[in-house]
C-alpha cells in the first residue's frame, strides 16, 4: 500500500447462521488480523470477544456510503463481514464495482440457496431464486410458472405472509410452501403450509427463504415465457398493442439481458412490460403523456411481475431529453409530432434497433419514407378472428397494423431528417 494507493485488498468474509464455528481457518484468520470490521449489526453480533478489530455498522442506505466508509478506514486492514455467499444478492457487488476486482478477497459461505436446496433435495440448476431484500415482492409475478420450484431470499420476517397473498392473487394459492429459518443455524426450523390456507402464525424469524413449490390453480390465467401475453392480462381503456402485433413487435426488438428500451407513447405499457420479462437483467422507459395511462401503467407493471419498469409522464419527444441512451426505441403513438423520430433516430448507438407501428395512412407515409432513406423492414401485419355469423362462422379483420423495424448501421450516427406533422396517433 501507498499513498497514492491508500486502499489495500479488502476481504469479505460470508458468514452463516452458525456464526464462528461455521467459519473457515482462513476467514478467521481474516476477521482477528483485521483493524476494522464492517458489516450488518446482525452479522457483527456473531464475532467472538477474541476478535478485537473496531466493529462499524452498515448505515442506511448501504450503497452512497461505501466509497466514504472505506475512505475513512484507508490505512487499515479492512475485512467485511456478510451472510452466506457476498457475490450472490450480497455486499460483494458494491465492493467489486468500487474497488475492481483486484482489490477484493472473497472468502464465501454456503449460501442460503444451498442451505435451502440441501434440506428440500432440490437440484440449484432448477430452481428460481428471486430475492425481495429491498426489492418489491410484486417481482416475484414474473417467476410464476406452473409446476416450476422457487426459492424466495426474505426481506424480513413479514415476507412468508406477503409471498402467500401474491400468490393468492395470482392464482397459485394451491402451491406447497414452506419457510426455512435460521439455515445452517442451531436454531434451523422449517413450516409449511399452501397459500390458500389462512396465514395463522405470528411472524417468525427474519433469517428466512421462502420456498414454493409452484401449482397453478384451475382457471388461473396462464401467462407464458415469451412475448405475446393474453390480451386480458392487461389493464387498458383500449389503447393496447393486441397480442399478435406485440409478439411480432418484441421479436423485432430481439431484446436481449442488460439492454434498455424506450417504450414511446406507452399506453398500456406492453411493450415494455414483456420487454421486461425476457430477462431481469433487461431495463425499460415508458413514455405516456396522459396521467391516467400513466397509473394504468404501473398496476399492469405490478401485476405481472416487472415493478422496475419507470414510468415518464410527458410529451415525446420533449420528455425524452433527459434519458439514459437506449439499446432499443419503441414508438406506438406520436410519429407525426414534429421531431419524434429523428430524436429517437438519434439517440440510438450503432447497432441500436427502432420499431414503429402505426394504424394511419399519415404515419405510414412517414415509415415508407424513413425506410426509402435508411433501409430496414417496412411490413404489414393483418390478423383476423373467427366470429359467429348468424349461425355459421366467419372472419373479422382487424385494423391492419404497418411496422417499420430498422437497425441503426454502425458509422452512422446523423438525425433522421426531414418529417414533420402535428397529429397524434
């Protein structure tokens, strides 16, 4: 360590339920070399007297205080002290993305997923594990699958109550579910019941997992894995990209992890919904300038499991301005509003992907000419329904849908020029 390098390697030790004699050689030996401890109060409680470094607790938020606890300490040995595995949903993510990989000593503990899955004999690899530690528990929506295994990492000890109401109200009240408390501890208790039983326990321990084996109940709406959600799933006043179109208009998106999508002219919120649920990695902006699809919005992103989505109330492309740059644009209403496309033309890096669709000979002109200029697919989708016709069967069309899909070439990276108009569809 020098001056100009004042921060050494930081070790972060995983530590379990059952506190020191769980703890390997090596991570004792870290913690009683160390001048400094930081970690948890909960975590911090496990150390033995014996162990005489300066305990500092985490403060409240965790994540804006890291650069200026360790700054504080700079000089000394530093040791972390987390729960289980601190590169799984733990501390040791921070700590990499401030210091870099090579500053960090990871000395991990049995997760409390492995705790989980020895004493249920699930296999890890297929098993979904959503954590709610800080997060909605509206998240775990997007996980239900029938005849599917999840593994809930706790918030607190209320979470086992709130895990049963969700999955009573998205109809998966007849799935087994148990809690597994202090995992690995002298204390380790296990519960079960179903959903559809009525919650009769106090709350329990906070140190829980949440484990559900997933049942589907009869007559529940089934929501699959890949774009193209049931109508009916959705919240709309009618301002809805029908199924088919959304699932044609997700497969031109091709979202994939890590990307962020701008959902222009949000509506209903669709769009970025099942862009959401691809991938929890995947990010997205909705754009909606009325208040009430704005709400609208947000319940259908509760409901169906993707509450990270943020919501924009304004008018594009006004309200586009202060936007993190976009992998992908999605523009389902407003092409004629002076200036729209260009602005999201622009903001696309190389490689980057636009898709608009639109019902209007008006918009349509403007695609064809965007796409005379900058290439891309201009198609039609046309779907047609199977309705009673007296006492027979026959078609009825609905409105045809034009999509202009295009990828933003590499090199480029001018406005689109040159559309104008004032009307909003």
């Amino acid at each position: 360590m020098t001056a100009a390098d004042p921060i050494a390697v930081v070790t972060v030790v995983g530590i379990g339920a059952d506190g020191w004699p769980g703890l390997t050689e090596a991570a004792r030996r870290a913690l009683l070399d160390a001048d400094v401890v930081l970690g948890g109060p909960r975590q911090l409680a496990l150390l033995p007297g014996e162990c005489g470094a300066e305990r500092v607790a985490w403060p409240s938020p965790l994540r804006p205080a890291v650069p200026g606890l360790l700054a504080a300490h700079a000089g000394r040995r530093i040791a972390v002290l987390a729960s289980g595995d601190p590169l799984f949903h733990g501390i040791g993510r921070a700590l990499t993305e401030e210091l870099g990989e090579g500053r960090l000593r990871v000395l991990p503990h049995p997760s409390s997923v492995s705790h989980a899955c020895a004493r249920l004999g699930w296999p890890v690899e297929d098993v979904e594990v959503v954590t709610v530690v800080g997060r909605p528990t509206a998240r775990l929506a997007a996980a239900l699958h029938d005849r599917r295994r999840l593994l809930v990492l706790s918030a607190g000890a209320a979470t086992p109550a709130e895990v049963a109401a969700l999955l009573r109200d998205r109809g998966y009240g007849p799935s087994p579910m148990r809690v597994l408390e202090q995992l690995g501890g002298p204390s380790e208790t296990t519960s079960g019941w179903t959903p559809a039983e009525e919650w009769n326990r106090l709350p329990g321990d906070p140190l829980n997992v949440v484990a559900v084996d997933l049942r589907r109940a009869p007559g529940a709406p089934r929501l699959g894995a890949v774009p193209g959600l049931p109508d009916e799933a959705y919240e709309h006043d009618g301002q809805l990209t029908k199924r088919h179109v959304r699932a044609a208009t997700l497969a031109a998106l091709a979202p994939a992890p890590g990307e962020l999508l701008w959902d222009v002219g949000g509506g209903s919120g669709s769009i970025a919904v099942e862009w959401l649920r691809t991938h929890p990695a995947c990010r997205a902006v909705t754009v909606e300038r009325d208040t009430a699809r704005a709400d609208r919005i947000r319940r259908n992103a509760d409901r169906l499991g993707v509450p990270g989505l943020r919501i924009v109330t304004g008018a594009a492309p006004a309200a586009l301005a202060e936007l993190p740059r976009p992998d992908a644009v999605f523009i389902g209403g407003g092409l004629t509003a002076p200036g729209l496309l260009e602005t999201c033309w622009a903001a696309l890096p190389p490689g980057g992907r636009l898709v608009a669709n639109t019902v209007t000979l008006e918009s349509e002109a403007l695609l064809a000419d965007a796409r005379r200029r900058h290439g891309g697919d201009l198609v039609r989708l046309a779907v047609a329904h199977a309705v009673p016709v007296g006492g027979f069967t026959g078609w009825r069309q609905a409105m045809p849908v034009t999509q202009w899909a295009v990828e933003k070439p590499h090199g480029q990276n001018e406005p689109l020029a040159g559309t104008a108009g004032a009307d909003n569809t």
